[in-house]
C-alpha cells in the first residue's frame, strides 16, 4: 500500500442499496468502488467480506469511518 494522507471510507454510499466498502481522498470528491483505488486493494480471506482486509488496514493508517 501506498502511504498518502487519509482518505475517507464508507460502506454504503448515499443512493447505494448494497454494503459495499467505497473510498474518497477527500470529502470534495464522489464515492468510488474500493476495487478503483488498486494502491489501496488488499486481498481479503475466504472467509471475510469483500473489502474487509482494505478496510482494516485503511483504519489503521488513520482514515476517516463515515
């Protein structure tokens, strides 16, 4: 992962009618697809939901939950 200021994360977007998780670099920008920041992308285990492994690590690096 690339080491850039925190973003901004949320699992359901305003108009999104799945749980997905979706990413910004600042709050001025629109929501995107995780899957479309690949210097952010983790891949996630079996077992977990998808997005879970880059939301955690995100967390960690101090970005913002909404």
């Amino acid at each position: 992962m690339i080491n850039k200021p925190p973003g901004q994360m949320t699992w359901r977007p305003p108009g999104a009618s799945e749980p997905i998780l979706h990413l910004r670099l600042s709050p001025y920008e629109p929501w995107r697809y995780y899957k479309e920041f690949p210097e952010y992308v983790l891949p996630d285990p079996p077992t977990f939901s998808d997005g879970y492994a880059t939301f955690i690590a995100l967390l960690k690096q101090k970005w913002q939950v909404l």
